[in-house]
C-alpha cells in the first residue's frame, strides 16, 4: 500500500511544475472553504455571544436547516453516524474523523435529506450539554451566555440552551 502512494513522478503530468500547480490549487480552495464555511458560522455565533449574550442559530448559520445537533470533542465519525442514522445517509463520507480537542461538531441537518458539517471553536463559546450530543430543532436553536463563576475561566464564553417559555 505504501509503494503505490510513495511512486516517484514521472511524465508531464506529474512534473515538479504541475505538483506546484496543483498544490497552490489545493491551498486555495481551502482558504475559500475555510472563509465562508464552518469558521465563519463559528464566529457568527461568538460575536453573538460577546454582543448580546444570546445565540440565535439561525442567525449564524443563514442556510436551510430545521435540526441542529451539536458534538463534544472527541467524539468519532462513527458515533456521529451512528447517532445521525438516515438523516444524513452520507455521514462516513462526509463527516469528519473525529471531532478534535478544542472544537465542537455542529451538524445542521436540512429535513432529513442533506447534513452540513461545520466545526466550532470553543473560543466562540462552549456548549453546556449533559450528553455527548445536543439536539434541537431549528426553532428551539437559541442559547444563553451563562456568567464566568470563576476568575480561572477567564473569557471563556458558556452557551446554555435557553429556557422555552411554557404559555
């Protein structure tokens, strides 16, 4: 497996030019995806916070959705697959691997036919959940900043889902 992936280029489409061209291509893309995907709903959501201390979900992420389920660190491509079922029936595809150490999962489910991933960072505020995952539905998708109790948590931002009101 390693000797295939390993093989010297050879040949003009494999020139040291086109390796060039194609990794400069590769780097763009990825700036683009990384400017108005995931790290922009991420900071959406953190100036919301810092602003008004409330998170309006809908607000930060202006696509289609109508489910939002939100993932700890750590948390594995197949637990969020498994978890996700046949509302996103491309998950092993298209999630990530696992979900890394400072970030969030925020899977934004569009009626059960598509799912957007978008990782979060806890400087924009970490989500208080009792489980490894957080589900609401669209019109539920509201959060409260909670007050820093400790001078030891510094500016980090606590998002708790906010109380609906019983009529």
């Amino acid at each position: 497996m390693l000797a295939r992936t390993c093989k010297p280029y050879r040949g003009l489409f494999h020139s040291p030019w086109v390796l060039v061209s194609r990794r400069f291509a590769v780097s763009a893309a990825l700036s683009v995806l990384a400017a108005c995907g995931g790290s922009s709903v991420s900071d959406h959501i953190g100036a919301q916070a810092r602003s008004t201390g409330v998170v309006d979900m809908t607000q930060a992420a202006d696509f289609a959705w109508t489910q939002l389920r939100v993932y700890t660190p750590y948390t594995s491509r197949e637990k969020v697959c498994k978890d996700l079922g046949g509302l996103a029936p491309d998950c092993l595809k298209d999630a990530p691997p696992s979900v890394p150490e400072g970030k969030y999962l925020l899977v934004f489910i569009n009626e059960g036919k598509e799912a957007q991933y978008v990782f979060h960072s806890r400087r924009n505020g970490n989500f208080q959940t009792s489980t490894g995952v957080l589900v609401l539905q669209r019109d539920a998708a509201v959060f409260e900043v909670l007050p820093t109790k400790s001078p030891h948590q510094g500016d980090a931002i606590y998002l708790q889902v906010r109380a609906q009101a019983r009529p």
